[in-house]
C-alpha cells in the first residue's frame, strides 16, 4: 500500500495561533510510520537555548520568522534570519538566542532513536543508599536528559518540562 502525501500544518497559521510570549514547540510532525522528526519551535525576545550538542543526529534549522543568533562550539556567531537554513551536524555544540522580536524555526531530522534514558556525566560512585532517580530530569518530548538539575525547556527540542 503507498502512503499519501498530505498537507500537515500551515506553518504561517502556527505561528499566528501562539500567545505572545509563548516559548517551546508550537508544532511537531506525530504521524505514524514517518522516518522524520520536525519541530516549529519559537523563543520569545532575548530568550536563549543554553549550549547543548545533539550526539546521535543531524539537524536542519529553517528560521522561518524574527532573528537570532547561533553560537558554534567553535566560539563563532552566526546570524539567523527569515529563510536561512543552518546544519546542525552530529556532535556540534551550539547555543541559539533570540533576537528582539523573538525566534521561530522548524528543525527537522532523522527519527530520534528509541528512548534511552544515560546520565549526562558518570555519575560518582554512591556508599549506600540508592541513587538518586533522575527521570524529572528527562524531557517528555524526545528522552534526552537535560544537565540542568531545574529544567524549565528541554535544550534539544525545547519542549517545556511539567512543573514541579
């Protein structure tokens, strides 16, 4: 049986529905069966994802509206604006921040492998007791285990994480 192509979301609609001030994913592509990834994503005026490094993927970011900035592991900035297209390669660190009038962007990439919950960093040895659980530190969105011991947004999808 062949699949159909089909309209998803019409992302000027997307982003026209969001609360001003909104911050997170907006929009993801949820079908089944699908071998990709896709997120629309918006940080509001001078919001920021911390430095994060995607291990597993590649990324494509498609700024589709306001600017921003991109900072490489490498120290270098580069500017985002409406329609420019960045590859984020596998291993890359990289931190984006949003311009004055805020940020939003598509990131699409090969479907994230099945969950798999590691810590960040080895975990020091414990003498007794167990160790602690570190679930609340898993983004709900996408399984990635965010450094932050308070996470508000996941760093790699920005997806908001519940309250505590």
């Amino acid at each position: 049986m062949n699949a159909t192509p089909q309209v998803l979301a019409v992302l000027d609609e997307v982003l026209a529905s969001a609360a001003p001030g909104e911050r997170g994913a907006l929009w993801r592509l949820v079908e089944q069966g699908r071998e990709l990834d896709a997120n629309v994503v918006r940080l509001p005026p001078g919001a920021d994802v911390g430095e994060h490094q995607e291990d597993v993927l590649d990324v494509l970011l498609v700024v589709l509206a306001g600017t921003g900035s991109l900072r490489t592991g490498a120290g270098d900035t580069l500017s985002l604006v409406p329609t420019t297209v960045t590859w984020l390669p596998r291993t890359s660190r990289r931190s984006l921040e949003a311009g004055p009038e805020g940020l939003a962007y598509i990131t699409v990439h090969r479907r994230r492998p099945g969950l798999a919950v590691k810590p960040a960093v080895r975990a020091p040895a414990y003498e007794g007791g167990e160790a602690p659980c570190m679930l609340d530190l898993v983004c709900p969105e996408c399984g990635r285990l965010s450094a932050d011991r308070a996470p508000k947004f996941c760093s790699a999808c920005g997806e908001a994480f519940p309250k505590r």
